[in-house]
C-alpha cells in the first residue's frame, strides 16, 4: 500500500511565519506612532501660531479704531480716511504693517525677537451687499464719501505664515444739530435769571493755547449760532411761546439782555438781548431722544443710576479735578464712593447719569460740589442738576427728561465751551424751572465752540463696532 504525505500536519516553520508578519505589523504601528509623535508638534505649532496671528489681528482692530476715533471732518464723518480709495482698491490703508516684539531683558546683552505684522485698512460702506452687514442704508455713499457714519475696518495678523482677518463694522454716532449756545428745545422753558452780569455768548470761539485761561479764548471764523434757542410753538400750560417765555426773564433789564449775545433772528450779523433769544426747529425733543437712545447702547456707555433714596453728587478739590469724587451718600450695596474720570480735551469721556422721574420736580440726580472740571458729552437724565461749586466743561452739558432743569445756585461757577441743553420732555410740568440761575452765582459763562464740538467727536463712548468676522 502507497501512504501519501500529509503536508497540512507538518506545522514546522509556522512559528517563524508568524513572527514575521508580527513583526511587520508593529514596525506599521511603531512607524504609525513615530509619524503622529512627529506631526503633533507641528500641528501644535500652526495652532500656536494662528493664535498668535489672532492676536495681532485684534491689536490691529483696536488701534485701528483708536485712529478712526480721532478721525473726523465737519461733518463727523470718516471721510478723510478714505482718501485714496478707487474702484479696483476700494481698501485704504491705515496702519501699513505694524509690528509687535517679545523682549527679554539682560542689561546691555536684551534680547528683541520678532513677533509678527498686522496691517490694517479701512474701506466705505458703498458695496451692493453692505446694507445686509451693517443695517443701514447706504445710499449717497461713494467709495471715498462717507455720508451715513459707518466705515468696514480689516485687520490682517501675520506669524510664521499663518493668517487670521478680522473684518468689523465702525459707527460713529453724529451729534445733533445745536442751534445756540444755550438751547432748551423741551415742551417748557420756564426760566429765572436773577443775575444782572453773565455770559451767553452764541458767537464762536476758539483757543490755541492754554486754554484754561479765560483770556485766550477768542472769537473765531465759525459760523455764530443764538445765543438761547428754543423749541418752536407754543408752551400749552401757559399758551405763551417757548421765545416769549425764555425772553421775559430778561427783558426790562438792560444789564441782562446785553449779557446775552449771538446770531440776529431778524437780520444779518450779530446782536444781544432777545433778538438772539430765538426758536429754531433743528433741535427737538425727538432729535435728541434719538441720540441719546442710540449712545445708550454703545459698549463705551455707563449709565450712572441716581436714586431719590441715594442722589448722586460729584466733589472736587479747591483746584478743579477731571476726576472728582462720586458719592450718592448711601451705604452697604446701594453706597457709591469712588473715583470718576470726566475727561480732557486730549481724552474726550461720555459721561451718563440717570436719575428717577419725580413729578414733584424736587429731585437733583446730580449735585455738584467743590471744583470739577471735564471734557466730552455729559448727560444728566430724569433729574436736576445743581451746581453748587466751581464748574467747568468743554464740549457739550445735556439735561434732559421728565420733571428735569438745571440749576445755577448762590456762590457757583460755571463754564461750558461748546453747547448746553436743558430739555424738559413733560408738557405738563406745573412747577420748577428748566434753566435757573441764582443772582448770588459768582460767575455764569456758556460760550459756543465749534472747536471743542468737534472735539466731543472724538469721544470713544459715541463709537462702536459691530458685526466682528473672522477668516
């Protein structure tokens, strides 16, 4: 009998098979492992580095909105950016490759190592789609007119070959019209001037140097205004006009109608007395509702809440400070005791108090002690402001709402360049007084500056920036 071999039940050199093909497998997954070992720090790296890119992407966009902030025309707008601006390039550089550096100190042997660009340009709102990314009409807008206050800023970061772009959106929210120097555009003008010698003066002025002297603000080129404006009509509680009102607290005193100087209402150049007093349309309580329902919003506002129970007051020192002391004389949770910045001419504030609505028209939302000087827009709403000290103030004073006026009293000093408003938002009011000033104030200066409203422009708390994309 033949016997066939049986080659299936022979396992001699299986072992060997095995381990090769176990071998290889690990050599794939050791290889595997050395590859992503040796990826991972480079893909950490590109992450560091577009971080970085990010970062200098954000300076960019904040130090490009500081210089659209101090950039502005006479018309408030950011025209003069965009200067340069054509069809094929409708970006125009702001800031042309900016650098930032990570030094380490050593003495003599400092080390500076390079950290990255940005760049950063701006380009008007003129395209097709832009009222889709800003909310806003922008008809009449051209590539190098800017007519609606609202410019697109990009921001380009850059480190070690990665890119980030920042694209935002930048409103500036225009003032409104003042027509005169003093202007009490509300439903009542209910006014008591006491004092025989003061200033209101709707003529420009200007100043070069020094502007803390009286003496060097002088008249300038600009167009004058009135020295009181008033609302248009009729006041209904007393069915006399908003003129007639404001005019008969000075008129039978010569002394007080020639304190008040501006743009003549019945003929050409200037004049004093109640031919300055005048009614003019361009400011109103729905014009200037608007602005301030629009700054309110702004990221760069805080609203100072004043209560009856705990009113606010601002103290200064005997030399006036821009950053007296805020108290409401309460304690616990409800106490306020700290430091407030009212601004300069080189560092605009707005500056926002709100106060409760009191139809007794007895409540003072802000007191105003000692001397206190500032520069930029200050709002005192639904509630008195009295200012008992030394007051200055560049730029604009708005008191407006409900039960609301503004109060000169016995030994106070007062200075505004630029424009002041009291508005009365409550027809019905039946006492109190929307413009006071007391015959024992030392001093009472309001003098129209185009200047100084030019530089309330330039205030960071009337800008903002929306719509924030990334690429």
């Amino acid at each position: 009998m033949l016997t066939w071999p049986r080659p299936l039940s022979n396992e001699q050199g299986v072992v060997l098979v095995l381990s090769l093909m176990m071998l290889l497998a690990l050599t794939g997954l050791v290889m595997a492992f050395l590859a992503a070992s040796a990826l991972e720090p480079q893909i950490s790296r590109n992450m560091a580095d577009s971080a970085r890119a990010r970062y200098l992407a954000e300076t960019g966009i904040e130090i490009g909105f500081n210089l659209l902030v101090n950039t502005s025309d006479a018309s408030q707008s950011f025209t003069p950016a965009l200067a340069g601006a054509t069809g094929t390039a409708p970006w125009v550089t702001l800031i042309n490759t900016g650098t930032l550096a990570n030094v380490t100190t050593g003495g003599a042997a400092a080390e500076t190592t390079f950290a990255g660009t940005y760049t950063v340009s701006v380009r008007n709102d003129s395209q097709a789609g832009d009222p889709t990314l800003t909310g806003q009409s922008n008809a009449g807008e051209t590539l190098t007119s800017d007519t609606n206050k609202i410019v697109i800023m990009r921001s380009t970061g850059t480190f070690n070959g990665a890119t980030k772009i920042i694209e935002v959106v930048v409103k500036r929210q225009p003032l409104p019209p003042f027509p005169g120097a003093v202007n009490m555009p509300g439903f009542q003008s209910d006014t008591f001037i006491n004092k025989t010698s003061f200033t209101i003066d709707g003529r420009d002025h200007s100043c070069s140097s020094n502007c803390d002297v009286q003496s060097n603000w002088v008249l300038s080129g600009g167009a004058s205004k009135y020295g009181i404006a008033t609302n248009t009509g009729t006041q209904t509680n007393i069915g006399r006009t908003y003129e007639a009102n404001v005019e008969s607290a000075v008129t039978g005193s010569s002394s007080k109608l020639a304190s008040i100087t501006g743009q003549n209402q019945t003929g050409s150049g200037t004049t004093t007395g109640v031919n300055t007093i005048a009614p003019d349309a361009s400011l109103n309580p729905t014009i200037l509702q608007q602005y301030l329902e629009a700054v309110k919003t702004f990221p760069g506002t805080t609203i100072l809440q004043s209560t009856q129970a705990c009113p606010m007051q601002l103290t200064g020192n005997a030399t006036p400070s821009n950053t007296p002391t805020l108290t409401n004389g309460c304690t616990g949770a409800n106490g306020v005791n700290q430091t407030l910045n009212l601004g300069s001419r080189t560092d605009p504030r707005l500056v926002y108090f709100r106060g409760d609505t009191d139809p007794t028209s007895l409540f003072t939302g802000l007191t105003l002690n000692s001397g206190i000087k500032g520069a930029g827009i200050l709002v005192i709403e639904d509630g008195d402001v009295r200012n008992l000290g030394n007051f200055t103030w560049d730029g604009v004073v708005i008191v407006t709402g409900h039960y609301v006026g503004a109060g000169f009293m016995s030994g106070s000093s007062t200075t505004v360049r630029g424009a002041f408003v009291s508005s009365e938002l409550e027809a019905s009011e039946a006492s109190g007084y929307e413009f006071y000033l007391d015959g024992s104030a030392t001093n009472f200066l309001v003098e129209s500056s185009q200047q100084m409203l030019d530089l309330v422009q330039l205030t960071r708390g009337t800008h903002m920036l929306t719509n924030w994309r990334e690429y």
